[in-house]
C-alpha cells in the first residue's frame, strides 16, 4: 500500500455503511425483494439525511471537503452510524479539507521522564504508554513481564497489531479472545487512519500488513472503526496461567496520540491473585526483554 487515500476511504466507508442497512431498518417501503443493491440506495440515502441526490452522491464519490457539521450529522444519523463511525466520518472530512500533500515522516516520538516515573510508580498493575498505531514506546516492570510473548520479537518498537497478525500462533496462545481482538485492533487502526492519512509510519505497517495477512486484509476491508476505550483482556501467560483483566486506555492530552494502557483485577479474584504471582515470577526472572532492548 502505497499511500492512504482520503477520497478512497470515504468512498469505501459511506458505501460500505450504505449497503448494510436494509430499507425496513430505516423506516422506508422496501417495494418488492428484488432491488439490484445491497442496502439503501444512494437515493435513499440522500433521503433520509435531507440532500439533493446529486449531492450525496458526490459525497459518496470521496467529496466531503464543502460537507458542513450539519450535514454530516444528518448523514450520521441517516446511516445509522455509532459513535466510533461517526467521528471516523468527521475526521475523513476534515481530512478532505486539507491540501493533499506528500506523506509524512514524523519526528520520533519519546516519553517524558516524568511520564516513565508514572509508569514505575504504578507497581501493583501492568501499565504502558503506545501510539495509536500500537507501537509500545514505555512499560513498567509487571507489563514487561505480562507482555513478554510479544517482546520476545526482536524487532524495535514492538507492535501489538504485528505480533497478531504476523505472529498468529503465539498470538493465539497469548490472547485467549483472539478472534475479537484482531478485529477490533484493525478497526482501531481503521480509526488512526482517518486522523493521519498521511502518517508514513502508519501507512508502512499497513502496507505490511495487508501484504503478509490474509486476514488483516480481510477485517481492513471490512471499514469497522473502533475507538480506544475501557474492556476487558483475557491472556494467557505461559508463567502463570489464565489473566482475566480489566483494561483502562487513556488519551493523555499532554501528549497527542499517545495512549496510557493500565490493567488490573479487583481485590480478592482469581485474576488479583494472577498478578500477584506474576509479579513474583517477574522478581525471579534475571532479565527480561523490554520495550527497548530484546533478549539476545
């Protein structure tokens, strides 16, 4: 892949919304079963979000640029979009305004020192700063030692999306719920997608990606979005065994795109106990890999 396109993935995002929504869904006469589309028609559309038809449909065709808030809001509404797809939808707009231009390398991103005293002073918890292209630029001990499958990759920074998609056996073993999270790690850089279209970063590991996976290329075509928020982690360690975790992921607004991950179990559970030997598993190691320098 080349570069990421605006106007392609507009187009793509709008039509993909537009056929999954059935006529009856949207409160319109279906007029028989046997319609040439999957979905809404583009007419039907227009409809539904108060546009001339000429104009959906050059919005349709990637132009988006003229599209007020107003209108995208109606056309939000009119298909039926949650909030991740919504703000995937604002942020391809605000892509298309802006002259298109070569991509762009950006500077290397580092973690304040005070930032890396957060994550050290995090002691009972894994905790670990990533972009939103899941690179792990900073992790404290007990994340180090929760993630040691997909550090045990010597490459430089270690990337969650790489390791499940081109590293699938390990991956599979590791996250017990496999299956979601290689849809909803897609769906995410779908996401990062929209606000950087001209990350060259970005753009270089979804090239790799669709080239080496057939299923990253898969869920990439399917232009689900999902935004980063709170969930639940179910690993598997090869030290100790099955983690049910809770997941907290965090925007610091001191440092755009970056993400604060922090994982932790109630007191008294299984899953609290889990970290308690992991922790001592991790005391007992003599080295371990860390997001900076592999194990040779």
């Amino acid at each position: 892949m080349a570069t990421i396109d605006p106007r392609t993935e507009i187009r793509e995002f709008l039509s993909s919304r537009r056929s999954r929504i059935a006529p009856e869904r949207a409160g319109l006469p279906a007029y028989g079963g046997n319609r040439r589309v999957k979905g809404l028609r583009r007419e039907e559309v227009a409809l539904l979000a108060g546009v001339s038809v000429d104009y959906y449909v050059r919005m349709e065709r990637g132009s988006l640029a003229g599209a007020s808030d107003e209108v995208l809001d109606a056309l939000a509404s009119a298909l039926q979009l949650d909030e991740a797809e919504r703000d995937h939808l604002f942020h391809l707009a605000r892509q298309s305004r802006v002259p298109s231009g070569p991509r762009r390398r950006r500077p290397a991103v580092t973690v304040r020192p005070a930032l890396r005293q957060v994550l050290d002073a995090i002691t009972d918890a894994p905790a670990w700063i990533c972009t939103g292209r899941y690179d792990v630029l900073a992790m404290n001990h007990l994340a180090r030692a929760l993630y040691s499958p997909l550090l045990a990759d010597t490459r430089r920074p270690a990337n969650t999306a790489r390791f499940l998609y081109l590293d699938p056996e390990a991956a599979k073993t590791f996250f017990v719920d496999y299956d979601r999270i290689v849809c909803d790690v897609a769906a995410k850089l779908r996401m990062e997608a929209g606000r950087n279209p001209r990350d060259e970063e970005l753009i270089a590991l979804v090239g790799e990606l669709s080239t080496r996976s057939e299923l990253f290329r898969q869920r990439w075509a399917s232009q689900d979005v999902r935004l980063h928020r709170s969930g639940r982690k179910r690993v598997h360690h090869p030290a100790v065994g099955w983690l049910d975790l809770d997941v907290e992921s965090m925007e610091l607004p001191a440092e755009p795109g970056l993400l604060l991950n922090v994982y932790t179990a109630p007191a008294g559970t299984a899953a609290a106990d889990g970290l308690a030997v992991l922790a001592s598993w991790a005391a007992g190691q003599e080295k371990l890999a860390t997001e900076i320098q592999a194990l040779s």
